[in-house]
C-alpha cells in the first residue's frame, strides 16, 4: 500500500491495531502523549511525530483511539 495513515493513540487497544495496519501494508505517521509508547512502531518503520496535527496528511486518513471524550478534544 502507498497510503499513509495518521494514527492517534497507542495504548491497549491502539497498538495492536497500528500493528496490523503495518502488517497489512500502511505506512503510519504515529502519535502517542507518551512519547515513548511508539518505540515499538518506530523499530517496524513508522514515522513517530509529536503533536497530534502532524499526523495529518492532505485527503488522508486519520484513526484516533484514545481514552474519552477529554482526550478526543484535547487532539482535535
């Protein structure tokens, strides 16, 4: 695949979803609040950024998965 994906949220639940998304092909632009959480996605390849609004790419996807509400508007 030549699509990048942005990805927000490398917790429980994200990281093994960007992990797939690696397997299948993507490449992602990452961003954790933890910085330190991407360390495992970097090793495969992926770009790690560190504001939420750098993962954005012109007509790209972006997939957010974070704690609740507080968080999704911190991001957005």
């Amino acid at each position: 695949m030549s699509e990048t994906i942005g990805f927000i949220g490398l917790g429980n639940l994200g990281q093994p979803i960007a992990c797939h998304l690696l397997a299948a092909g993507y490449a992602l632009k990452a961003c954790n609040r933890i910085a330190s959480k991407a360390g495992p996605l970097v090793a495969l390849e992926t770009q790690q950024v560190f504001q939420p609004r750098d993962v954005l790419t012109r007509g790209g996807i972006v997939v957010s998965v974070v704690w609740d509400d507080a968080a999704l508007e911190s991001i957005v």
